[in-house]
C-alpha cells in the first residue's frame, strides 16, 4: 500500500490507535479516512477498517461489501493482494449472521487466491482466517 496516501496514513494511525487500546480513537480515524476518500482505491481501504469499528454484525457485513464493492470498480492490480482479506471478512461476517452458505461461499473465493498473499505476518493471519473458516463452517 502506498503509505503516502493521505487516506492509507489515517488507517496505519488508526491501526496504531487499536494496538495502543484506543478503540475510539481508531474508529475515528478510520471514519476521517473514509470521509476523505476520493477514489475507489480509498473507499475500499477505508471502508475495510471502519467495518472492524462496527457494532451490529449487519453494520459488519454493510462496511465489508462495501469495501469489496469498491475493490471491484478498479480495473487495475492495487488491490489483488487484498481479495483474500476482503472475502475472508465477507465470510466472517456472513458466518457472524448465520448465512452458512454465503460464509462458505466467501471462505471458498478468499481460499482461491491465497497465492496472492505476500510472504510474512500478514499473509499468515489470513492463511489461518480462511483455514479455520472453512473448518467452521464445513
């Protein structure tokens, strides 16, 4: 992610605000960070982090689509990477409210294009996500 994006900046602070314990801090950060978007590029980084500051699972489910709703309207590679995190959310989310087959559905895409997933800490969290996913509902 390109770190001298105005709207990528408010969401590392805002995932700095969350491991520092400051909740309300990170979801206003990533609330500026969606209110300051201005393409889809932004929207969907955005809408990301504001859904995990939601307090209902269909608030979850909203921000998530959206997220993907926008990470669909680019038509170049920014976001390839991000699928597999997105459609794992999507499952969680749908897994969240019941929707077994929909979480399946959506654990099964982001399953697909694990091997997009950068080598590290972050490629393994989601590895893991979608493993225990699929498990659950399987």
């Amino acid at each position: 992610m390109d770190t001298k994006n105005p709207v990528v900046k408010l969401c590392v602070d805002g995932m700095k605000a969350e491991m520092e314990g400051k909740p309300e801090e990170a979801r206003q950060l990533f609330m500026r960070a969606w209110e300051e978007s201005k393409d889809d590029y932004d929207a969907c980084i955005a809408a990301h982090y504001v859904a995990r500051h939601q307090k209902s699972p269909e608030e979850i489910l909203r921000w998530n689509q959206e997220s993907l709703d926008h990470a669909n309207a680019i038509n170049d590679r920014r976001v390839q990477d991000f699928y597999p995190s997105l459609y794992l959310n999507m499952g969680k989310a749908h897994e969240d409210l019941a929707h077994r087959e929909e979480a399946r559905r959506y654990y099964e895409l982001a399953s697909e294009r694990l091997n997009e997933l950068p080598d590290g800490k972050y490629g393994d969290v989601v590895r893991d996500g979608v493993k225990r996913g699929l498990q659950r509902v399987s």
